[in-house]
C-alpha cells in the first residue's frame, strides 16, 4: 500500500504567500482528507532550521506528526540564493545543504529534494561541461554528506531548470555513482519535458510516449515520485500547468504500471499540485483517485 504525502509549498507559496496555512493546523486538515504525510518545503513559516534551531525543537515537530499518524516524506531545503553553476567554489551551497540534511534527519524525513537553481539559458553563459562537471562534483559531495545522515537525495528535473533532457539526467547520475542519489520523478514534468521537450536548451530530445517512456529510460535511477496531472500547457514564465487527475492528458494506468519497475526504495507517493489558488479543494479533490491508484501497485 501506498503512502500518500503532498507538498507544503501549496499552502504556504504563490496566491498563500500573504496567507500561509499554520502548520499544526494543515497537517490535521491533511490528515483529516486521507493523507499519510507532507512534503515539507523549507520555506515561509513552516519549518525549516532557522526558525527550529535545536534538536529539542525538531524533535517536537516530529513526534507532533507522528501522534496523529503522519510523517515527512522528504524535506526541501531553500537552497535558491545559493550558487551552484556560477561558481568554482560550491562551499557556501554544500553548506546550505548540510543543514538542509540536519534538518531533515532530525524531523524524521529521509529524501532530500534538489534542483539545478539556474535555468536553461545558464549554458550561454557557462560552457556546457564546466556546468555539468560543477554540478556532478558539488553534488556527488551533498550525496555523500546526506548518506552520514541516513538520508537520500532526490534530484526534481523541471523545464524551468537546466539539464533536463533525458541524455544528460541518464549521464549526471550515473556520473555521481552514488548509492542514495537519485532522481525525484514528477509525472507532469516528466511529460511536458518528454514529449514536447519543454525548456530544454538547443537541439530537443523528445520522447513519443512522453513521462511512460521517460520513466523507463530512468528505471533504476528513480528514488522518489510525484504525482500530478497536467495539460500540456506551458506558461510564460516556463512552468507547465499542473491539473486535478482525471482534468488532464495523462495516462496513469500505463505511468503506475511503468513505476512499479522504477525500483523507488520505498512507498511514498508525493502529489505535487504545485501553486494552485485553492489549494484544498484540490488536496481534496485528488485524495481519491491516488487512493484508487495506490491500491494497483502493492
């Protein structure tokens, strides 16, 4: 069975940035819909070290989750002020990111999500392999940093992020040849960058069967997965449109029946509705069909 675990950012980022949802009131109200966990992004007021400093204080956060039956499926650090492609010295963003893992081992959460920072156009700027080798070597470090805390790292992929065609994920990944680093599978930027080949830079690597065949050229390499409809719809600012299941284009019989091959390490499914204005009329709305889903794959 499943577990089924949503992102925090929905309710505290984008149209509830002014308002964001206290955090002991969102997991109730989660846990009341049918969720088994949160997705916490370190960011706005929800928790993050610099307002849960100790370990008194995280431990806290934890066991508040653990006593009405919910849990943390990954923690994302706010790593976006730091430097990671424009620099020969990725010692400020290793730093930011061992507190990032801290963090996350003391709340109970063992992924750590990461992105690239800088978008495509990046690689006008910085020669192509220069880019590629920083990352690998700054992350193949954050890796190993994350493994003396019993936790993983989850690289998300995204049209607004550079390195995001197939070839080159395939590549960075088996170039960090480390055991817990993987990649963070999200089913609509999985499609919007497979099969329309959405944000990539230069020459489009494209993908007919779309996020399917994307995850099965990534079996193997997946250790994290999000879950979200979408409409192949890209926006001006190169975010894709994220959609209710069942409101867009996917196929998730053929995408779970390809997952269950990913050889993800455990049994979170994350829906990632990404900044929607209502955001609980959608966690609502989606609780059901992920249940039905989670009942195929076992």
């Amino acid at each position: 069975m499943r577990r089924i675990s949503i992102g925090s950012w929905s309710f505290s980022l984008g149209p509830r940035a002014a308002n964001p949802e206290p955090w002991t009131d969102l997991l109730s109200r989660l846990k009341q819909l049918g969720f088994d966990g949160i997705e916490v992004g370190g960011f706005s007021i929800h928790p993050r070290p610099e307002n849960q400093p100790t370990k008194e204080a995280r431990e806290r956060i934890r066991q508040e989750a653990a006593g009405i039956g919910m849990a943390f499926s990954s923690y994302i650090p706010d790593l976006w002020s730091e430097r990671l492609i424009d620099t020969a010295d990725p010692s400020a963003y290793i730093r930011a990111f061992r507190k990032g893992v801290e963090f996350a081992a003391d709340i109970g959460a063992k992924a750590v999500c990461i992105d690239t920072l800088h978008p495509p156009a990046i690689l006008d700027e910085i020669d192509y392999g220069t880019a590629k080798d920083r990352v690998v070597s700054t992350w193949k470090t954050c890796a190993q940093c994350a493994a003396e805390h019993g936790c993983y790292v989850a690289w998300e992929f995204e049209p607004v992020y550079v390195f995001n065609k197939p070839s080159e994920i395939v590549q960075i990944v088996d170039e960090i040849d480390e055991d817990n680093f993987g990649i963070l599978f999200d089913s609509c930027h999985a499609e919007m960058i497979g099969r329309h080949g959405a944000g990539q830079h230069g020459h489009k690597e494209i993908l007919e069967g779309g996020c399917i065949e994307f995850a099965r050229k990534l079996r193997g390499k997946i250790n994290h997965i999000h879950i979200i409809d979408c409409d192949s719809v890209i926006h001006q600012d190169g975010e894709p449109n994220q959609r209710v299941f069942g409101e867009g284009t996917l196929d998730f019989d053929g995408i779970i029946s390809e997952l269950e091959h990913s050889g993800v390490p455990h049994n979170w499914w994350v829906i990632d509705p990404g900044l929607p204005e209502n955001p609980w009329e959608v966690a609502k709305a989606c609780i059901p069909f992920v249940h039905t889903l989670s009942h195929t794959w076992n």
